[in-house]
C-alpha cells in the first residue's frame, strides 16, 4: 500500500504538481489527427492535466493548441473565428497564430507595446501514428521527437488508432492493464461453460484453460531506458510455462501480454484529463499485413481491449449505466455479465472510486507490476521536484518495445524468453522503420 501522502502525488497532475509537472516533461496525446480534419476548420475542446485549452489546425495543416482563455478579457477561444492560418476572438477580434502570437489586436493603440508582447500560451504540437502530441512542459525542455511507439512507425494501413474515456483516475486503470493476474478472473467464461483439459484443442482454448487453472503466475521483471518489461509464467501441460508479457513505458504507455507471432498488437496510452477522469488512446497494429476492412470494422464496433464507444468517444457500456450489466449473463456465460474485455476492465478500475485510496490496500506477490510501476513514476516525480529532470523523453527510439505470448520450457528465463519470441531480452525492435513526416 501506499502513504496518504504518496497516494496523492501519484494520482494528481494538475499545474504545478509533482506528477503533474514529471508528465509535462513528456509529449502527450492531445487528441486524435482525425477530430481536426480540416485546415481552417473547427477548433476542438482539449483538456489536459487540468488545463483547459483549444486546438486548431491551420491553412498549412498545421495543428495550434492555445489557452481556452483570450489574454484580453478571457472570451472562449473556442467560439473563435480560424482566419488565414489563426485563430480570433469573436469578442473584440484578438488574433492569435499557432505559436501563441498576436497577429492583430483591433481595440490596441497603434503605438501600444502589447502589439510586440502580448501572447496567449501555446504549446508545441506534432502529429505521430495519427495522433496529435503537445509538449506542454517548461520552454527549452522540449524533447526532439514524439516516443516512437511502434504502432506509429508502420505504414497506416498496418494500424487502428482511437480512444476511450475513462471514468476514474489515469493511475488506477494502468495498474489494471499492467495487473495481467486478473485475467485468470474477470475476463474468463463462466465455470459452466469451461473447457477442460484437451490436448487437441485450439489454440484460444488452450490459453484459456491455462490462464484459469493458474491464478498465480511467476512474475520477472526487467527494467530498461524508457520503463520495464513484466514477465507472468503459468503452468501449460507438461513441463512447458505459458508466458504473456507487457510493456511500460514512461510516463503511461501499456501493451497487451497475449499476442503470439502474426497475431495484432495492442498497446495503450494514458492522459488525465483531470484528477478524476482521463484519456486512453489504443491502438492495434500489425507488423506482418495491413488490416483488412473487415478487422477494421470489427475494431470501430469495439474488439477486445478497444471499446465500443460513440461519436465523442464515450463508452457505450460506462458508469452511468453500470456497464449494461447482465446479471443472467454473469450466471451463465460469463464472470462478470458484462461485454467486452475493455469494457469490464472500465468497471472494475472505476469500481476502485474516482481516486482508489491506495493507503487501504492489501498487496500479493501477484501485485509486482503495480508495485514497479508505482515506484518508477513517484522516483520520476521525486527526482524532478529534487532537481533531476528525466532522460526517457530524449530516448524516443527506445520506445518501440513490443511483448506478447511465448512457450518456454519450465526454469527458462524471462530473458531469453524475449530474445527467443522478439530477437531482444526486453523487446526492443531492431531497425526502425522510418515513418513518412507529418504536418504539425
């Protein structure tokens, strides 16, 4: 468990806070390339970290994020009019360019230096894997490239990008993602509808049944210079172990443990949006083909660990709903009654409270993970708040990792469990691909 103390330095990152300013060191996903498809377009309501802010894209493609507030009376920028590349208060016509400056103040005398000094706060923006980042940390601090996740560094046609509200603090549902111990639980059938024991069963059965019967994996593991890589082995038949692993990456980057070779990847990024809510942006890729209409079809209609949502990206299945909880389901076909990985996983993380009192909990050996990844991003804050500023934002090309499933004989380790399933002992992918650039 942790302190009163820890617990809200971990779960809150408004301005001015320690994990607040540690994230602010990092790009972050702001909103999807798709919601701004116009130049000169609509501007979109963005909140990040507790800073309210609206985005833009401009008559060159490019993306702005400025302060939802105008420096002259505080109008919302988002009823702004977008003219020649900048964005105006529709108050008293204030203009403003992607880069914070004033372009026209109407109602400012010709001889005012607010003409030279006047700004509205911007960030700096790139667009990476169809996703739109903002660096929203000190000026002069700015990382040179976005984390190079390898989703973004394959052609489009080889990946599904979106996201998902979540209804609770961005801590707690990572720890849910890098717990894969539950697995043996809330994402099973129901015990009426359990296989048993089939040497010539498929494939998706048998990991099922393993999962089950060995509630308790054997967790390794391993660090390296952008987070660490968690390793879960069960018992499989015979003398063989079932491994899944999943990576994480500062300051909230996930995958998914279960993937074995030619299958789809999937991988997570979280943003709070504010202590009580936040952002998971998830995407699946496919290093081997480009996804076909049909799996594309099957991802927007929610699949797995990518939630049904609508067209604001909220939940079908969320809280205000209990998650359309089917209680004849749950006696019947499934532990929870409830459809869909991501959206059971929602449930439970929500269940915890909007902030889960850590101070209250009661740890196993199974919690290792939640463990490492508490102790990794409350050192990062420390150390930044002592002086220190972190070094993973300036290792971007260390962020393409990639995990999943492997079958290794019992005692073999994680290690080499890795180099065997991913050619590295903590799955880095060699040679990266270079993406086309993009505007922004």
């Amino acid at each position: 468990m942790l302190t009163a103390s820890d617990n809200e330095m971990l779960t809150c990152t408004g301005p001015g806070t320690p994990m607040g300013e540690f994230f602010r060191r990092f790009w972050q996903p702001v909103a999807l390339s798709r919601e701004l498809p116009e130049r000169d377009g609509t501007p979109l309501r963005v909140t990040v970290m507790g800073e309210k802010l609206v985005a833009f894209r401009d008559n060159q493609g490019r993306v702005g994020l400025v302060d939802a507030r105008c420096p002259h009376r505080g109008a919302d920028m988002y009823f702004g009019r977008k003219e020649d590349g900048a964005i105006r208060c529709v108050y008293h016509g204030w203009q403003f360019d992607l880069h914070g400056r004033a372009v026209e103040l109407p109602n400012v005398p010709p001889d005012s230096p607010y003409h030279q000094t006047m700004r509205i706060k911007a960030y700096p923006t790139r667009e990476f894997g169809e996703i739109v980042w903002a660096y929203l940390g000190p000026p002069g601090t700015e990382p040179a490239e976005v984390p190079q996740l390898d989703f973004g560094m394959l052609p489009a046609s080889q990946r599904f990008v979106t996201k998902k509200l979540q209804e609770c603090n961005w801590a707690q549902s990572i720890e849910g993602a890098l717990d894969t111990s539950h697995f043996s639980f809330l994402h099973m059938p129901a015990p009426a509808v359990q296989s048993n024991a089939n040497p010539d069963a498929p494939a998706d059965e048998k990991r099922l049944r393993w999962i089950r019967e060995d509630p308790l994996p054997q967790f390794s593991i391993l660090d390296h210079d952008v987070g660490f890589l968690v390793g879960g082995a069960r018992r499989a038949d015979g003398q063989m172990r079932y491994w899944r692993t999943a990576q994480f990456a500062l300051p909230a980057h996930s995958t998914t443990p279960s993937t074995l070779p030619g299958e789809t990847h999937f991988g997570y990024t979280w943003v709070p949006i504010d202590d009580e809510n936040c952002w998971i942006y998830t995407y699946a890729w496919n290093p081997d083909r480009p996804f076909s209409d049909e799996e594309r079809a099957r991802f927007a209609g929610g699949h797995g660990v990518i939630g049904e949502v609508d067209e604001h990206f909220i939940p079908v299945r969320n809280r205000s709903n209990e998650y359309l909880l089917d209680r004849r389901d749950q006696k019947l076909h499934s532990f929870t009654g409830v459809r869909g990985v991501a959206e059971q996983d929602a449930m439970i993380q929500d269940s915890l409270g909007r902030i889960a009192d850590r101070t209250i909990e009661h740890l196993t050996a199974a919690d290792a993970a939640v463990v490492r990844f508490r102790r990794v991003v409350l050192g990062g804050a420390k150390a930044l708040l002592a002086g220190q500023a972190p070094e993973a934002p300036h290792r971007y090309r260390s962020y393409r990792l990639r995990s999943g499933s492997w079958m290794a004989e019992q005692g073999v380790p994680l290690e080499q469990v890795m180099v065997e399933r991913f050619g590295d002992p903590v799955g880095h992918v060699a040679e990266p691909l270079e993406e086309a650039p993009q505007a922004g």
